[in-house]
C-alpha cells in the first residue's frame, strides 16, 4: 500500500475538489472533515479512506494518526470567511481564526513531521489574495493567512531538504463559506468584475495547483507562495 495524501477540509470546494484530482491521477488519499455524511459520501464516491475530525477540538490528530500511520503529503485546505469592521473585532475572533488557519495545521504538521521526512514528503497551505492586497474588513482573517504565509517560508527553509511546503493564495471562491456573500447575485457579479479575468474562482482552480505542488510533479519547488486569484493581487 502506497503512503497516503492527507487532505485536511475534504468536503469544501477546494478540498474535494483536490481530493477527485487525485484519486483520478491514481493517488492513494484519506479525507479528513468534521461533517460524516458529507465526508463519507465523498470517500465512498473515490473509494477512499476517510476520518471525521474537526480541527477545532483538542487532540484532533490523534484521530487521524489512529487511522492512518505513513503518508506522502498533507493538504491543509482549511479556511474561513471572518469580516467585520476593527470596532467590532474581539480577541476570541483571532484566536478562533488563528486556531483554525494556523495553529491546527501546525499541529496537523507535527504530527506528521518523521512520516514526512522519511518519505520525502509535501505540505500545501493556504493563504488569501487578502493577505497581501488590502480589504476592508479583513483584518481578522488577512492576519491569520499572513501568519500561514509565515509560517510556509519558515518551515521550508527548516524542511528541507527533506519536505517540501508550498501555499496557494486563492481570491474569492465559489464554496459553501462564500455563500452568504455570493447569494446576491448583484455583490457576486461586482466581486467577479473586480478580478482582471472577470470571474470567481472554481475548487478546480486552486485544487489544480495544490495537486502540482503536493505529488513529485514539483519536486523542485519549496517556500512559494503562489496566487489562485484571477490577477486580482498583481493586476487590479
């Protein structure tokens, strides 16, 4: 049996969306989300093996390592939507976004780190188009992403040369957490305008990229950080 890819958020846009690139292309991978009807109906459409964890909860990789021991590459494709004005932004908004974005994949990583290691393995992270260009409003979640960032540079350079570890940088994407801001068919077409390729962003789009930089396809790329977005963070 090959090692595992491990997609962290397997039911979001992106995530299933990588998960079906790479089943497609022959990968063995093993889903991990906090919703069981939804993440097991995934598996059982690929035929692969699933956990349900929410990375929220303390201890949460211990259930995953109970299920699977060696693995090739982890796909962090966790994230959220968190937007309000700086007057109304409270200490628990950060530290719920930064548990969620930063602090689980750390954990997601360290406990993986030897399986990693001894198979030459990959780590994808995912940041925002927001952590580099400005938005109002983005204050809580441009500051978790950054730290990604961050936190992707850093663990390259002590890595390798062993583990790679790379980030895509995606623009809004049309996904379950987009929804509240996509159902107003008026907000949705102004947000796509914005963007030089005039529309929103697919989970194939980001998903493409995460599959190149997780198999031995990239096998000479570490410490990028790479935009999914349209030309909006260079163009617009």
């Amino acid at each position: 049996m090959s090692e595992k890819y491990l997609i962290f958020g397997a039911t979001g846009s992106i995530g299933s969306s990588l998960a079906e690139q790479l089943k497609n292309s022959g990968n063995d991978i093993h889903l991990i989300a906090r919703n069981e009807s939804e993440v097991s109906s995934i598996a059982e459409k690929l035929g692969c093996t699933f956990t349900v964890a929410d990375v929220l909860e303390e201890s949460f990789i211990e259930k995953v390592k109970a299920d699977v021991a060696e693995i090739k590459g982890i796909a962090y494709c966790v994230g959220s939507i968190d937007l309000k004005p700086l007057r109304m932004v409270t200490e628990q908004d950060f530290n719920k976004c930064m548990k969620l974005n930063l602090y689980s994949a750390v954990e997601a990583i360290k406990g993986y780190q030897e399986s990693l290691k001894k198979n030459k393995g990959s780590i994808v992270l995912f940041s925002t188009v927001a952590a580099q260009r400005g938005f109002t409003n983005h204050a809580i979640i441009a500051s978790a992403k950054a730290a990604v960032e961050g936190l992707t540079v850093s663990l390259a350079a002590e890595f390798a040369p062993n583990i790679r570890v790379n980030c895509v940088a995606p623009s809004l994407t049309k996904s379950k957490i987009a929804e509240p801001m996509l159902k107003n068919t008026t907000i949705a077409e102004g947000i796509a305008k914005a963007h030089p390729l005039k529309r929103l962003g697919e989970g194939k789009d980001s998903a493409a990229l995460a599959k190149f930089l997780i198999t031995e396809d990239s096998s000479w790329v570490t410490g990028q950080i790479i935009a999914v977005d349209g030309g909006r963070s260079k163009l617009s």
